[in-house]
C-alpha cells in the first residue's frame, strides 16, 4: 500500500461486516438511503458510482432511492435542472430517508462552493457520506488516492519506459486537476527529473478550443518532450488528436497519459494508459461507512479515506494492453509465429488465431477486422511495404 497521512482502505473481510449485518439484522425496519448528486448518466462515472452504492445496499438489504438528477446541456435546461434537484432536497431529511450517499462536487458547475456546502451541511444531523472532493463540515469522504494514482503513471513512464523528459497538461479550474499536477511535481522530484514552470501547460477549460490553444505552443517545443502526462482523459483524447494534425504521432514520437478512465479514453485514436478511479469501490465503500455513522453515532472519524486507484496499460504510453500480451501467453495459443519471409495472408492468419482470446465471443468478420486493424498499424500506412522487406515485429510490454 502507498503510504501517507490520510487514512487508507483496502478491502477485506472483517469483524465489520459481520457486525453491519447483525446490527441491520436486529432493526424492526430495513435502512432507506438516498444518492444526491448531479449525475451525467452519459458518462459511466455516474453509472459505477450508482452501480456500487446499488450492489451494496443490495448486499446489505437496504433500501436505496436515487435522488440524483441527470446533467442537461443548455443555459436554460441546466437552470432549470438546478431549481427542480434543489427542490428535492426536502426530501432529503428523515424519516423519508436514514441516511445520504452525496456527491457534492457534482454540483460545482452550477453553485459556488460555500453554497453547495451551505446546502448539504442543512441536512445535518441526517448521517451523510460524501464521495466527492469538497470538504462538507462534519462529513467523512471516500477519495481517490490521488498521490498513489500519480506515483503509478510516472513511476511506469521512468521505470518501465525510461523517460526523462515528461510535462504535465491540465486545467486551471479544476481542483482535482491541480491536485494532481502538485503530485505529479512530487514524483518528479522523486525521481530526481527536471519540473519547472516550462513543463507545466494549464487551459482555461477542458472545452476542445482553449486545449486547441494551448496545444500551439506545446507542439513548438524544442527538444520535444518524450511523455506527456495529463489530468483526465478528456484531455488527453484532445491531445493526441492536436499531436496527429502536427505530424507527431502517439506513441512512436511522444507517450500521452490519462486520468479517470473515461470513454473516451478507450476511443481515442490511440487507447490511453490512464488511471481507474475505483468508483464502484467508492460507491460500495461509502454505503458502508454510512452504516459505520449510523451505529457509531457521531464516533467514526471525519478523515478522508483513501481508496487505491490502479494503472491500466493501453498503447499511448509504448505498450500493449493486458488483455492482448495474455493472448500470447495464453497456453492453449500453439500456432507458430510467422517467419519473415512469410506472406501476408499468413500473417493475418496468424493475428485472427491470436485475438482469439482476447476477443471469444465475437464473431470470426470482427476478428478479422481487428486483425486488419493490428496489421495496418504495423505497417503504420495503408499500403504495406514490399515483401521482401517486411519483418513480424517482437511483441514486448
């Protein structure tokens, strides 16, 4: 476990799962709890967030009402958004409901901060948990490890990748985002790299012209860096796709690095090596501790618990995702690796064989399709080179 100064969780099963059980076991009436949030349920953060808390109040045989409401995409529809989950929140006290799941930073698009802690801190003394990043008075939280989640990209770009040259690309105005970039200055350092103030490139927004704008000057440094680390995935889809219109290609000139594991990630043109958030974990973690608040009283600590993120290895950072090198380890894969003097028909072969594992529910047209797909990025062009002259590339991670 990465160690620091905040409370950290990992699970396991312990003395306190059985006495949660017992405790609800010996109640007359079941537990009522509610999720309040602003969710965009087009992202899968809101659906895992939802999906946990749901498989924990299942497991533990509570009632569960989603009092979230979905984020709308116009001046007038997100003002009338806010006024119509604001008038929910009477519903949020008991006896409607025993206890809170909230998700305060959802809010910070459309309240200022005081006034989104002002309005949660009035459902005190309701027993509350909060899986955001705003301090609510009073009320424990269930936060990602934000310094473990830096120390695992820049520790797998150094180590595994020997770079030396790495900036950092985020936002201005996102309290996670520059979270992040002081732990990424913190690695770094550890690692006894160079970070000043010309490797730290911070947009006004995360909205597609001002990272455009900023991508300008990044693409005219001199040496260009070899990694690029960024503080979500948004970003870094926006990046990469900046590098391409430059002529810089991701991976082979330069590794981009997300953050949170968003869809669009998985989509870019080149899949990003990002962190996961653990927001399922987070959202069965805190019904947990709101059972803990609601025995305990006022008892359990306020601290911050920490839940551990995990690396996930796609191809922007150099390598090739899990599930494609345990295709090649995989036992039962016997059919001999292609010579280089092979044709092509035997090399696509030899790639349907191959994602097999990794795909084998799908049927042989997609497999195929992704063969074409990893034979054309061998190639790195459409028209593949003479026969002669084409070797099998080493699959290495």
């Amino acid at each position: 476990m990465y160690k620091n100064d905040l409370i950290c969780y990992t699970d396991s099963v312990d003395d306190k799962v059985i006495r949660r059980h017992q405790f609800l076991k010996g109640r007359d009436m079941p537990l009522t709890f509610g999720f309040a949030a602003a969710v965009d349920f087009s992202s899968y953060i809101g659906q895992e967030y939802v999906a946990g808390i749901m498989h924990a109040t299942a497991d533990y045989g509570i009632n569960f009402i989603n009092m979230a409401d979905a984020v709308r995409h116009s001046m007038v529809e997100d003002s009338y958004f806010l006024s119509k989950f604001l008038a929910k929140t009477q519903f949020m006290q008991t006896p409607l409901v025993d206890g809170l799941v909230t998700w305060a930073s959802s809010l910070a698009e459309y309240m200022e901060n005081e006034k989104i802690r002002s309005l949660f801190s009035s459902f005190a003394p309701l027993p509350m948990v909060d899986i955001g990043y705003l301090d609510i008075p009073g009320v424990p939280s269930i936060r990602i490890d934000n310094a473990h989640a830096m120390h695992l990209i820049v520790s797998h770009l150094v180590r595994v990748h020997k770079f030396r040259s790495i900036i950092f690309i985020g936002t201005k105005f996102s309290k996670p985002h520059l979270t992040r970039l002081e732990f990424f200055k913190k690695e770094m350092a550890a690692f006894a790299l160079p970070c000043d103030d010309s490797q730290i490139f911070l947009s006004d927004s995360l909205d597609f012209t001002d990272v455009a704008a900023l991508m300008e000057t990044v693409c005219t440094l001199s040496p260009f860096p070899q990694a690029i680390v960024t503080s979500s995935d948004i970003i870094a889809s926006q990046v990469i796709d900046e590098l391409e219109k430059h002529g810089i290609s991701v991976p082979e000139d330069v590794a981009v690095t997300g953050f949170n594991n968003q869809l669009v990630g998985i989509t870019s043109s080149t899949p990003i090596t990002t962190i996961d958030l653990a927001y399922f974990s987070r959202g069965y973690r805190a019904v947990e501790v709101l059972i803990d608040r609601i025995i305990d009283k006022n008892e359990i600590s306020t601290e911050p618990i920490l839940v551990p993120p995990s690396l996930l290895i796609r191809q922007s950072c150099r390598c090739f995702e899990e599930d494609i090198l345990n295709a090649f380890r995989n036992e039962s894969f016997s059919r001999k690796v292609p010579g280089e003097n092979a044709s092509q028909d035997e090399i696509r072969a030899y790639l349907e064989h191959a994602v097999t594992p990794v795909i084998p529910y799908e049927e042989k047209k997609s497999r195929a399709i992704l063969a074409d797909a990893i034979l054309s990025d061998l190639y790195h062009t459409n028209v593949p080179p003479p026969q002669k002259d084409f070797k099998v590339l080493p699959l290495t991670a």
